[in-house]
C-alpha cells in the first residue's frame, strides 16, 4: 500500500487515524480516548500492553500510530515500544506523568516518536499525526535505496548461498548495506524506520514462516550464533523483501530462545533438540546412514531422555524412544531430539515422539532386535499406540517412539529401520522432537513411531537433557549410544526401552551423542507428514550425534537424519499420529515442529561440526528445506502452533526448533501467549541449542 | 429564579474548588470533552476516577502498615494515584501526593505517614466537594451546559 493510496483512502487524514492507546489507569486512558476522538481520530484502546501486541500483531495494517504510557503493570513502557518499533515499525508516542530529561530521553532512545506528559493536552494530540506522515515518507525515501543494492546484493548472495561462500560475499553485500544502515542507525528516533526495506513504502510486515526461519537459521548456523550479524544473515537467506531491521529483530529473539532452551534443559534440551526438533529435519533421520546406531537413542542413556522427551508433549514417549536408537539399524534414531520438538507440537498432539519410526520397523533399534526390543523394551511403545507397540514401539519407545503418537507407527516394527531416522514420528503429535528415527525401510507405514516414544524421546531428553541419546544423545555421554548398532535388546529396559537402546546401540553413538547435542540426531522426527507424508524428519539430531560418535554414530545419528532423508514418509498422519490427541494439532507441530525442526536439526548439526557433516549437514540444509517444505502446512498454524509451543514450552530443544520454523520458536520465545503447541518439550531445543551452539 | 440561584451556587461552588486549590485547569479540559456524544463526560470521569483512587488510597493504607514497609512499591502506587488526580486535575492532590512520594524516597517514616494522612484528607474532601457540585449540575440540568460551555 503506498503511501498515496493509504492516503486517498484516508484522504480527510489525518482525520480517522487509527490510533491504539495503552494505559493501565482507567482514568488516563478514558481521557486519552475522549481527547483523540475530540480529534476525530479512530481510537481503540486497551489497559494491557499484551492485549495491544496482540492487537497489533494480528493486524498490522490495522493502526496508524501508538500511544502508550510508560508505567505500566504488565509490560514496561519502553519496552512495548521496542517491540512495536521492530514488529511493526509502527510510530509509537510514549505518556507519562514523568517528565524528568533522562526519562524522555530514555524514550527517545527506544524509539519513540514522541513523549508527551500528563495530564495530555488536547492540542498535543492534534499534531501526533505528523508522526505517521513523516515516518512514512521516510520509509519510501529510504525503500528506493536498498532497493538497487539489495537486488544486486541478493544475486550475489544467492550465488554465495550455495556454499559457505556466502559469507564471503554476504561480508560485501553486507558492506554496502552497513554503510546505508549506519547512516540509518544513526538516526536513534527513526531506528524503527525500515530503511533497507526495498518493498512498498510500507514496510510490509514480515512473517517468519517456517521456511525463512529455517533459511534464517541455517545463515545463522553458518556465522555462527555469536558471530551472526543481521546484515549477513540476511545476505546469506537472500530473501526479498526482507530488511536488515526485521532480521535483527529476529536474530533478538531467536538468541533469547536459545537461552532460554539452554537454561530450561541442558541435557534435554540437547536431545530435545536433537530429538524432539519438532521438525522433520529431525526425520530426516532417513539419511541418517551412518547414524544408525545413533538414532537418537544415543546412549541408553539418553534414551529414556527420549521419554523424557516426549514428557513434553508427548507423555508418552517415554524414553522408548530411546531405545530407538537401537532401531536404527542404520537410523538413528533421531528420535530423542526430535522428540523434544515434537513434544511441543507431539504435546498437543499426543506428542508424538520424534520418533517416527517408519512403519516400517518398527524401528528396530536394535538393529537386530526388531521387535523384540522395540516391545519389549519399551513398553513404551505401547504408549504409543498400542497398536503401534509394535514398534515401531521397539523404535518408539526407544525414543523413536513417537510416542504417543500412536499414529502410524505400526510400521515402526518391522523395519529395523527401528527408528532410522524414520522417526518420523515426531511428526506426529508432538513430533517433538523425535527425530526422526526415520526408518526407512517401511516408511510406509511411516513412522509410527510411536510417536509416543517420541514423547519419550522428549521425556528422556527431558530428563537428562538427555535425549540426546534419542538423538544425539549429546548428553548422554554415558553410552554413545551407537546408533542403534548393538542394540542389545537387553539392556533396553522396557520402560526405557529408549534409553536403553541409547544404551546398547549408540554407544558409540551415544558418545558422540553426549557431544553433540544428540538431539540433534533425532531429527525431529517431527516432520509429521502431516501433510506429506514425507517427513523428511530429519534427525538433525544426527548433526548433533555426539561427534563422539565414531564419527559414524554421529553420523548415523545423523543419518538418521540423513538417512532418513529419504522422505520416510512420515506419514505422521497428524490424526493417526497425533494418538488422536490433537491430530489437528498434529499436523500442525509437525510442520512446524519439522520446521523447527529442521531448523534445529539444521542448527544443531551446524554447530556442532559434527563428521556427519555431510549428512548432517546435508540434512540441516536441505532436508531442513524439505521438511520445511514437507510440512507445509499453513505456516502460519504451524508456525503458530510452533511458536507457541515454543514459546510456552521453551522448545529446549531449540536445536530442533531452532531449524524448524525457528521463526516459531522465537516466536514463541518471544510470544508466549502463542500457545499452541504447547511444546512443552521445548525445553529440549534449548538443550541442544546450546550444544548445538557449542559444537 | 430557581435555576439561576442554583445555578449561582453552582458557580459558587465551581470557583472555590479552584481557589482553594482542589481543582485545576485540566478540569475545564474534561467539560470540554463533553459534548452531545458523551453528554456525562465530566461526571463519568469523576466517578472513575474515585472509583479508581479509593482502592489505590486502600492499596497504599495496607502498604503503609506492613512492616518492614516496602517503599518501592508504595512508591508506585503513589505514583499511579498521582497520575489519576492530574488527569482530573484535581491539584491539591497531586500536590499531597508529590509530597508524599518525596518522603517515600527518604524512606522517612513519619513523613510518610504524615503525609499520607493529607492525601486521604483531601482525597475525601474533594470527593464530598465534586458530589455536591454534581448534585448541582443535574438540578441545574441542561440550562447548566450553556452556562458551561460558556467558561
């Protein structure tokens, strides 16, 4: 909407300006309101400083100009402000009864147009609509030089983006760009001005869809947390019509997730990441070649972490998933990791565990022990599904186990893919996290795994942070869990069936597990296929495999991830999978979940240099796309089931969330209202964030 | 004439609330937010108002009394009920109320108690006072908004 057209359609402007004013004192605000109406403005207003972010959030067209006190109970003032300022470029005046210089200039630095004291005047407010005039001519002043650079710029870096030539070219682009934020930064009261937007005059409001989240963080995974600056980052994702400012804002929020994962989890996080990354990523496990043993499980230990994981969201998934680790026979079972993030988005769903254990085999974790382990170890699996105990329950417990997804894990069982980056299963309710454990034989049957054991996975990565062992059993330095390679159904305790598998199988893996954060390895097996079946879940996780991991765990973990790349199918029905429990839901975490999945996984395995690089890698970028795309469903329920999940939940596993549809966790980091998903696993992601961080 | 008495005391009463001091321009900004669109914009806003510092006055009675006092959050609420009375432009009470808050911040306990009991005073005082005056005004009725809208 350019400014000529928002203007003819408001021609008596500034009459019926759509002003929004905040003030938690009744009496102030009814004032205000009289005065503005006096005005002939349009007023709405609210007490709550969250009911008027809510309102600007949900339309951004749908005010000219804020007002807001400063004092105010629920939310401070400026930082209202600040948040208004980045999300919506909106002009904001600042009130109070307070007019003491430090104060105003406090506001000023915020970013406030204005700052006016109380009692209000009635001539003050008459000219408040100055503010929106001037802001939005300078938008378009500005929008027109970005614009030639930021094509020129964007080629380049499309052309860099391929390889980690991109920082190099970005690192031009990104010069250019300084030069003309610097000149806008400098200007502390038009901070909030999008200057480098090359779009409409109007700063469009930009959505974090999964997808450019998930292109974010994989820009950010190549800097590096610390190291990424938003010019880069954005020459790196190369996305039109995003600016610098919206990134920066992004990256903000995005930081705060991760602390906020890493603080929530420290080891389930990892394997909530690696496992419960909601997204798919995790699944993707499939690729998860040398993961296998990996599979999330990593370490028996971690395993139960897995069930942990599934705490989350799932419930269910009570470690079992880990166990599946000991499916992979080449997958690893990503779960735990995924199986955080999918307990975000698997808690509402029935949390299914990452671990989607492919139909096929039930995610024989054990490799050999198919069956057997996955039953008997997990009874988790039952959890599941019963039906599903299966296992895929061998995989779901183990962490695969999607966990409660009971969904369509019945698969799980046969196919030692045991939880092989099939583990989809994360898709599937929660999807949480569990990565992945794509089988990927059998994806037909998808995952089924249980998806509760996902929510194992996440319940484990819960517990011990651990789920790492579901996936990379990061944490679970104990046993690296191999993935799933001497899964001995043996020590798959049933309950923790997948822990145990960490245990058995991962041991090798499960050690590299414990570096990485292993949720990594279990990809989300979120990549609910909802919608497409196709979880790619990605055990990011895999990435996160510990390194540890004879580098073959890691990258079985990986692989898990990796291997599962193949698009196991997760045929996380979101009904089937999410147990019934929210298969709406389902469907949603799972994309997002697949997303932040991915994004985790994508993240995590970055961070981590994980040997699995190639699988690892290739899982965090591209599976990542795919789950992203996998999962498409409406990015935006996703992204807010996601977000709030993440939010609420503080998808730990950051890692996994972080891939997938990190724009839903930093949203939901940043929107805890967005509840969502109540990735209440998320805890996870922060876990394997941060381990993914520190890899 | 009996309107014009009442209305002379009205006006009467109008003028001491500002000589002595309750009450302060912004009031005439209220009277004048009042139009045929909110016919009760003046009394509305009063009657919050009172609504609003009453429990303010209680929150800030119970504060006071804890022990160990809590200063910071008596602080705020002074500060809030502050914020009120000037919206209303009832000056007297802002006055109380800055004084108030500057004992706070010495953490002076006498003083505050002190000067709390001024602000409760004068909180009581101008309710009494703006009860009358309405009273007034709808005894006056609408030939009082011609005279109003005169000041």
């Amino acid at each position: 909407m350019t400014i000529e057209e928002s203007m003819g359609s408001r021609d008596q402007f500034p009459v019926g300006m759509r002003v929004l004013a905040v003030d938690d004192d009744p009496i102030c605000l009814r004032l205000l309101e009289a005065l503005l109406r006096r005005c002939q403005y349009n007023v709405t207003t609210t007490d709550k400083a969250i009911t008027a972010l809510k309102l600007l959030r949900e339309n951004k067209d749908k005010f000219d100009l804020v007002i807001s006190d400063v004092h105010m109970p629920d939310m401070d003032g400026f930082k209202l402000l600040e948040l208004v300022g980045l999300e919506m470029d909106l002009p904001v005046i600042m009130l109070s009864a307070n007019g003491e210089t430090q104060t105003v200039m406090k506001g000023i630095t915020h970013g406030a147009c204005d700052y006016l004291l109380k009692p209000v005047r009635i001539e003050e407010l008459r000219n408040i609509w100055q503010h929106v005039i001037r802001r939005r001519k300078f938008e378009r002043r500005c929008d027109n030089d970005p614009d030639g650079r930021e094509d020129g710029q964007k080629s380049q870096v499309a052309k860099s983006e391929d390889g980690q030539g991109a920082a190099d070219h970005s690192g031009k682009i990104n010069k250019k760009r300084k030069d003309q934020s610097e000149v806008d930064e400098d200007d502390s009261e038009d901070n909030m001005l999008d200057n480098e937007d090359p779009s409409a005059q109007k700063k469009p409001r930009v959505v974090w869809t999964v997808e450019l989240h998930r292109k974010f963080v994989a820009a950010v995974n190549q800097l590096g947390v610390d190291k990424a600056v938003p010019k880069k980052i954005l020459d790196l994702m190369n996305v039109e019509k995003l600016t610098r400012e919206n990134v920066a804002s992004h990256l903000q929020k995005y930081r705060l997730y991760l602390k906020r994962l890493s603080a929530v989890a420290g080891h389930q996080a990892s394997i909530t990441a690696a496992v419960g990354v909601r997204n798919p990523s995790y699944l993707h496990m499939a690729s998860f070649n040398g993961l296998r043993n990996y599979c999330a499980i990593n370490g028996s230990k971690q395993l139960p972490i897995l069930g942990s994981l599934q705490q989350n969201g799932f419930g269910r998934m009570n470690s079992p998933m880990l166990g599946m680790h000991a499916l992979l026979p080449s997958q690893t079972v990503q779960l735990g990791g995924a199986h955080k993030n999918a307990s975000n988005p698997c808690n509402d769903l029935g949390k299914i565990p990452g671990i989607i254990l492919q139909g096929n085999h039930r995610v024989n974790l054990l490799q050999g022990v198919p069956t057997a382990l996955e039953l008997e170890q997990f009874p988790q699996p039952k959890l599941m599904q019963e039906a599903k105990s299966h296992f895929p329950a061998g995989l779901s417990d183990s962490g695969l186990a999607a966990g409660p997804c009971s969904n369509s894990f019945p698969n799980v069982t046969n196919n030692s893919l045991l939880v092989q980056a099939n583990k989809q299963h994360n898709q599937s309710g929660g999807l949480d996290n569990f990565s992945i454990v794509r089988m990927p034989s059998s994806s037909s049957e998808l995952f089924e795994i249980d998806l509760q054991d996902v929510s194992q996975f996440s319940s484990i990565s819960r517990c011990d942070g651990s789920w790492q062992g579901a996936v990379a059993s990061t944490e679970y330095s104990a046993n690296p869990l191999p993935i799933l390679a001497p899964y001995n159904h043996t020590d798959i305790p049933p309950g923790n069936v997948g822990r145990n598998i960490s245990t058995v199988t991962s041991h090798p893996v499960t050690r590299t597990l414990d570096e990485s954060p292993n949720i990594k390895a279990v990809a989300p097996l979120c990549n609910p296929t909802t919608s497409n079946g196709v979880n790619q879940v990605r055990l990011l996780s895999a990435s996160s495999v510990p390194t540890a991991l004879d580098k073959d765990p890691k990258f079985s973990n990986f692989n898990i991830i990796g291997n599962s790349q193949q698009k196991w199918d997760y045929t996380f029905n979101p009904n089937a999978v999410s147990s019934a429990s929210s298969s709406s839901s389902l469907p949603n975490l799972r994309i997002t979940d697949a997303t932040a999945q991915c994004r985790t996984s994508e993240f995590v395995f970055s961070n981590k240099n994980l040997d699995v690089d190639s699988i690892g890698q290739v899982n965090f970028g591209s599976p990542l796309i795919t789950q992203n795309c996998m999962i498409d469903k409406p990015t935006s329920d996703s992204q807010l089931n996601f977000k709030g999940e993440y939010g609420s939940t503080s998808f730990q596993s950051g890692l996994n969330s972080a891939g997938c549809s990190l724009d839903d966790l930093v949203n939901a980091m940043i929107k805890p209202e967005r509840d969502e998903i109540a990735f209440a696993d998320m805890d996870l992601g922060c876990d394997v964030y941060s381990l993914g961080t520190c890899m | 004439m009996e309107s014009s008495s009442l209305q002379r005391q009205l006006a009467n009463l109008k003028k001491s609330l500002f000589d002595q001091g309750n009450l302060d321009e912004q009031f005439y900004q209220l009277e004048e937010l009042q139009d045929d669109a909110s016919p009760n914009f003046v009394e509305e806003v009063v009657t919050l108002f009172f609504r609003d510092s009453s429990r303010l006055v209680a929150n800030i009675e119970q504060a006071i009394e804890k022990c160990p006092r809590d200063y910071g959050s008596l602080d705020a609420l002074v500060h809030q009920l502050k914020d009120s009375a000037s919206s209303i432009g009832a000056a007297k009470m802002m006055k109380d109320c800055t004084v108030f808050r500057e004992y706070c911040e010495k953490r002076n306990s006498e003083g505050c108690l002190r000067s709390f009991q001024k602000v409760k005073k004068e909180h009581s005082t101008l309710r009494l006072k703006l009860e009358n005056y309405f009273q007034l005004l709808r005894q006056v009725g609408p030939a009082e908004k011609a005279t109003r809208s005169g000041k």
